[in-house]
C-alpha cells in the first residue's frame, strides 16, 4: 500500500506519494531541498532553474555512482 506524506521543498509544499516508508521520503525531500537551497544560494537563481540543476546533480551522482 502506498504511503502518502506532504513535504516542502523551497518553501513549497509538495505531496510525496510511494511504497516506501515516510521517514525515507522525508530523507529524500530533505536531500532535494538541501541542495537547492544550496544552489539557489550559490549561483542566484530561481526555484525553476535550481531544480533542473539539482536533477543534472542527482543524474550525475546516479551515472557515477551507479552499478
């Protein structure tokens, strides 16, 4: 059975609904909010452009890190 949380991410809120458990999604909208609030900081830019890059960012480290 699917579970259902609502996180926020960037000051919005969003709901996450999956098979895992909710502390687990909690980690990851933690992760996804953490790196955009550090790249919206780093390079000036908005929640939209910040979020492609955190995707790029997360693809990367799947690419990388990956079997």
């Amino acid at each position: 059975m699917a579970n259902r949380i609502t996180v926020n991410i960037c000051g919005e809120d969003y709901t996450l609904v999956a098979e895992e458990n909710t502390a687990y999604m909690e980690q990851v909208a933690s992760l996804v909010d953490k790196k955009m609030t550090e790249i919206i900081a780093g390079a000036k830019v908005g929640r939209g452009d910040a979020a492609v890059l955190a995707a790029v960012w997360a693809a990367f480290i799947l690419w990388t890190f990956a079997p």
